[in-house]
C-alpha cells in the first residue's frame, strides 16, 4: 500500500520550477513504479482529477490524469488513470472551452479558464514505451493543467482579471 503524499501548496518554489526530464535509465525502475503509486494514491485521497510530480516535492515530468466523477467534480467523465512520463502536447485545437479548474496545490480556490478543447499529446508510460493519445473535454483541460505544473504554471496564472 503505498503512503498519500504531502502536497506542496501555492507559495512553495518547487511549484514555480520546470521541472526535469525522467532519464532513459529512470524508465521501469522502483523509484519511479512507486512514485507513480504514491501520486495515484495521494490524488485519490484528495478526491483529485489529477496530480503532477512537482505538486508531492519531486520535480520531474510526471503526470496522472485520472478523470472521474467525485465531490469536486460532479460531472467529470469516468475514464481509467493515465500515468504520463515527460507528456508533450503536440497539437492544440483552434476551438477552446472555458471552465472551472480549481487544484490541490491551491485549496479552496476555484476560477475559469480558457483551455483548448482537444490536444494531441506524446508521453511515455512508466516502462518507456512512446504513445501518442488525443484527449478532449475535461480529460483535455486535466491534461493541459497539469502539464502547466511541469513547467511551473499554475492555473491561477491563467484566470482573467
């Protein structure tokens, strides 16, 4: 069983760093299985739709993306969790969405943000194969935010004035 996790909060450097590449050599590796399992179970807890490395202190490229109805989210599509190592987003659609993100790095705030509607993304699994998914909806919004995070945004960033 593994261990929920602290989660850095709003305010903390590690959430304002770009955060490193998982190494060719880190691929399949116990670290990286448990780490994995540690940000699975720690944005479960935290009834997360999502959860990115650098929010639990580890500043590598790492992503879950786990869509499913909960209390934060109601209406959240139900699909299986998508461990994503060194996610690229390789193609953004020309039609956006604007909807309510709110994160565990940032309790009890909530706000609307522009996000494209469906994104082609590359990544790897945690064994190093390459895939290439598309996402769209709120899959696509979960994806986008927590790419961001990779690379020191957070979605307060993003909220119009």
């Amino acid at each position: 069983m593994s261990t929920v996790l602290p989660v850095a909060q709003r305010g903390e450097d590690i959430l304002r760093l770009k955060a490193a590449r998982v190494a060719d050599a880190e691929f399949n590796s116990d670290w990286l299985m448990q780490l994995a399992s540690a940000m699975l179970v720690t944005m479960l807890e935290r009834s997360g739709v999502g959860i990115a490395a650098p929010q639990v202190y580890i500043s590598k490229r790492v992503i879950i993306v786990a869509s499913r109805p909960n209390l934060r989210y109601p209406d959240a599509p139900e699909m299986d969790a998508v461990v994503m190592v060194n996610p690229e987003i390789l193609e953004f659609s020309q039609a956006t969405t604007l909807g309510e993100e709110g994160c565990l790095s940032v309790p009890n705030e909530r706000g609307q943000v522009q996000r494209a509607q469906s994104i082609k993304v590359l990544y790897h699994t945690l064994t190093g194969e390459v895939m290439e998914s598309t996402f769209e909806g709120f899959p696509a919004r979960i994806v986008q935010h927590e790419i961001d995070h990779l690379n020191g945004i957070l979605f307060v960033d993003r909220l119009s004035a």
